[in-house]
C-alpha cells in the first residue's frame, strides 16, 4: 500500500513538473515586437511656494480589425505622456508624443504626432483615435478625431455628456454596408482649442461649430445667436434622435453616441443616409432655445432644419478635404 502510494505522489511530481515546463516555454516563446518607456512621479514647489505635481508615464493601446483582403491587423498606438498640475490651483497641462504601427510584427510604422494635450484613446470598434486637451474651471476639453492607419484629422469636437473615456464624437453607422462611418462633432466657445470661428451675423454672437466628416470634413456650419447683456451662450444639452420625417426611422438604434442605421440596412449608396437629427439646446439668457437639424443625403441639411427665433445658422465649409 505504501509502494502504491509513493508511485502516485511521484507521477504527481512528474506531471507538475512537466506542466511546469511547458509553461515555462509557452511563456519563452518568439518575441515578435517589443517596447518599453519610463514612469515617473515628482512634487515640486515652485519658488512661490506652490505645489507641483508631474507626471510622465508611456502607454500602449491596440486596435485590431478584420479585412476580407488581408485577414486580421493589428494596430498598435505606443504613447509618451507628460503632464504637470498645481495642487491649489484648478487645471492640467501637458503633452503626448505617439506613434502607430501595423503589421504581424507591427514593423510598420504609418505615422507618429506630437501635440499639447492631456489624454489620448483609441477606439475599441473604429479605426480611429482621439486626442484631448484638458483646460482650466468652466473650460471644454478639446478633441480631435484622427484616422489611425493615415493620421488624417477627421474633424474636432467637445463632449457634453460628460464621459470619462472620450474615444469618438457623435457617429453614425450603416450595418452591412461598405459606406464609412459619418461623425458629427460640435465645438463651443467654451473649448480650449479649435474655435476657428467666423464673424458672426449682425447683431448675433459666435457660439457653435457643427462639423460632419467621412473620411474627411465635409461641412463645418456655424451657429450664431442673440445674447442678453451680461450673459455668454452656453450649451445645455446635444444628442442624436431618430428624424420622424424619414421613412423607417423607428429602426434606428443609439448607444450613447452611436447611431446604427438599420433604416438603410445595406446601403452601398453615401446619398441613403438619413434618418437621424442633431438636437442642440442652448441659453443666452434669453430663454432656451431648440436647434434640430436632420442628415438628409449624407449631409446636415439645412433647408429642413429648426431654427427658432434669434438664432442664425451658416455654412463655412462645404469641401470633402480638411
């Protein structure tokens, strides 16, 4: 009995250890891409006596999508970030130095940025990611959409759901469909870059920029408005809705900002798109005030829009390049 049970505590050994090594040499496979940074942390004071804190850190993030043509890519977004904050004074600068690859050793380098911000995400589902800059007290966080395989910008937008991981502005998707997704996005005075506003109409005050882009910008319309004395436009509220106007558009589907068109399930044709409206709710201390304005034809149409009293709107750009 004793022999028996020496033997099943030995060939227990045995299969731990060889368990044991073939983890060990799963663990030791090829390396086919490797990288690494530096972190660091330091308070400081300055000589008025402030605190200071800085902060650098290097980050890596993926995308990987599927092609009929080439199969499985994988996208790698490798990042340097350095940040500096006062501990008794509100706000946050920074700078983020990055670089993207592809390839099934990802040794292909696409193209590489750096720019004054404060965060960057990469999109979990669309093969694009989001720079942003952080601001001061009532200040907007300022983003921009690039295409992660060209690094071309799409177009520049605020968040005002107040997301803690901004990785896209509004969009819109056909399913099955080889049309690209459309984004929308909206820039207010409050932001803190990009308010490349025009002069306003007479009487009226700068206060949105609403962009929608494919591949590239393809409209950027400015909204002006009345402002009573002593007041600034502000932005109480912007979200898609399903346009009632458009055949079918009880399909269509939202998650958070995403629209999913499943009124024109399968359209190859850019024209077919349609069937949501962009609600913007503004006060300037007249009262609020209602702004809807539908995608008709792939494009924010103006002509169907609602603008109501004391508020103008305005195409600036009407291109397919940025």
């Amino acid at each position: 009995m004793k022999t028996k049970a020496l033997q099943k505590i030995s060939k227990g050994i045995t299969l731990f250890i060889v368990l044991s090594c073939v983890a060990a040499l799963a663990a030791a496979g090829q390396i086919l891409f490797e990288s690494s940074g530096i972190s660091s942390f330091k308070l400081k004071q300055t000589e008025e006596g402030m605190g200071v804190i800085q902060r650098a850190s290097q980050d890596y993030q993926t995308y990987r999508r599927f092609t009929e043509e080439g199969g499985d890519e994988l996208f790698l977004v490798s990042s340097a970030k350095t940040t500096e904050q006062y501990l008794d004074a509100e706000g946050i600068s920074g700078s983020i130095s990055w670089s993207v690859r592809k390839g099934d050793r990802l040794q292909q380098v696409l193209w590489g940025k750096t720019e004054t911000v404060t965060e960057l995400n990469v999109h979990d589902s669309y093969p694009v990611l989001v720079s942003g800059q952080a601001g001061c007290c009532a200040e907007m966080t300022g983003y921009r959409l690039f295409n992660l395989e060209t690094g071309r910008l799409l177009l520049s937008f605020n968040d005002f759901n107040g997301r803690f991981k901004v990785t896209q502005p509004f969009s819109l998707e056909v399913p099955n469909s080889p049309l690209a997704v459309r984004y929308i996005g909206v820039i207010s005075q409050d932001s803190t870059r990009d308010r490349d506003f025009v002069d306003p109409v007479a009487g009226k005050q700068a206060t949105l920029l609403i962009k929608y882009a494919n591949e590239m910008l393809r409209q950027k319309i400015q909204v002006d408005m009345e402002v009573q004395e002593g007041y600034a436009p502000s932005v109480l509220g912007a979200h898609l809705e399903k346009d009632p106007a458009a055949p079918n558009s009880d399909k269509i589907e939202f998650r958070e900002d995403q629209a999913t068109l499943w009124n024109i399930d399968g359209a190859s044709n850019p024209t077919q798109i349609s069937g949501v409206l962009l609600k913007i709710v503004v006060d300037a201390g007249l009262g609020q005030k209602v702004i809807k304005i539908p995608v008709k034809n792939d494009r924010l149409d103006l002509n169907s829009a609602q603008i109501p009293e004391g508020v103008s709107v305005h195409p600036i750009v009407q291109l397919r390049t940025m």
